[in-house]
C-alpha cells in the first residue's frame, strides 16, 4: 500500500488545477539564462546545463519506476504544493531549477587546468556542489517539500543521495563543458536527452506506469 506521502502526490500528479501564473515568469527567466549564455557564445555552458537537466530526468523517471514497482513509494516524493507535478518526485519548480542549475554551476569553474590542494577543481566542484544539494535537501525534508520513506535513502544514509542523487550530475556536466568540439557536446547532451524523451514515451505515454 502507498505510504501518506505517496497518496498525497499521486492526488496531484499531473492534475491541471493546480497550475499557478508564476510558472510564466520563472519560464521566461529560465529562457534568457540561456539566451544569455547563447549571446555571449558561452556554448559549453550552455551544453553543461542542458546535460545536467537531462541527469536530472533519468534519476526523476527510475524514482518514478521504483514506486510502480513497489507499490509503496518511490525514493523521494514532491507531495506539497506546486503548480505542476510532472512525476511523482518533480514538478515543474524543481525541474525548471535544474534546467538553470548546470549553467549557474559551471560558470563558477576555474580554468581546467587549476587545482584546488592539488586536485583538478572539477572534482572538488562536483563533490562541494552535491554535498551543498544533499544539505538543501534535508532542509526541504525537514518542511515535508521533499519526502523519503526508505531506510536506504534518508536522513541517516546521505551518501547514496550524494553518490546517485547528485554527484552523477556535475560529473557530466563538467564532463560535456570540457569536451572540445561542439558536435561532440551537442552529440552527448543529444544521447542523454533522447534517451529521457524514449523512457517517458515507454515507460509513460505508453506502459503508464509513471
């Protein structure tokens, strides 16, 4: 049987009643980021952002799979308020966040070759960035914006939430920046973004089983 925080999502999974205006201006604000990062030819960034966001969709899309399959709950439930909830551990706040998450993230980077106490700084931005992500997290657990109700992925366990809740994502990211042909970034982000779009289509529009 669903856990209370599960039923509570489920109720609005994908329910249109709950759209609100604000998603307008955070839309538009999400697009000149990137417009803004397309005018000054900053196109590993934005290649980085649009690779975390689409890291961010496969998590979102097994999470959804673990509560089909188990019938209980997926590993993190979004039950509050929000004015989309697009599966059951993201609505539309959330997902327009790490759609900018990896630009805001990778313009901070130093030039690869610089070290921070002898190591390549983008290790040390992957680890200092996820374990800042799992500590928001648990403030958002602490209010119920972001529920979990397995042993394996709570409060007493952070590092499986580092390790493939986070960690995963800024690795990519700054893998994708760091590539030195565009077709090869636009070919990656491509791969990760199709391979979302085909387990949506599947596992959603077709199976429905998220």
């Amino acid at each position: 049987m669903p856990t209370e925080s599960a039923q509570q999502a489920l109720s609005h999974l994908r329910d249109p009643s709950d759209f609100q205006w604000y998603v307008i201006p955070l839309l538009v604000i999400v697009l000149y980021i990137y417009h803004d990062q397309i005018g000054r030819k900053n196109y590993s960034v934005v290649f980085a952002g649009l690779a975390l966001w689409g890291m961010d969709w496969f998590n979102e899309i097994w999470n959804s799979l673990i509560f089909h399959f188990s019938g209980y709950a997926p590993a993190w439930a979004a039950p509050g308020e929000t004015a989309y909830l697009i599966l059951i551990g993201l609505n539309i706040e959330i997902c327009f966040m790490f759609a900018i998450l990896g630009i805001v993230t990778t313009v901070m980077l130093p030039p690869k070759e610089t070290k921070i106490l002898g190591v390549p700084n983008r290790w040390v931005f992957a680890v200092f960035f996820s374990a800042l992500a799992v500590f928001i997290e648990y403030i958002l657990n602490a209010v119920d914006a972001l529920t979990w109700d397995y042993t394996w992925w709570n409060r007493s366990a952070p590092w499986l939430i580092f390790l493939l809740g986070y960690f995963p994502f800024f690795v990519v990211a700054y893998w994708v920046h760091d590539m030195k042909c565009i077709k090869r970034q636009a070919a990656a982000v491509g791969a990760i973004l199709t391979f979302d779009a085909l387990c949506l289509i599947i596992f959603g529009a077709v199976l429905g089983w998220i």
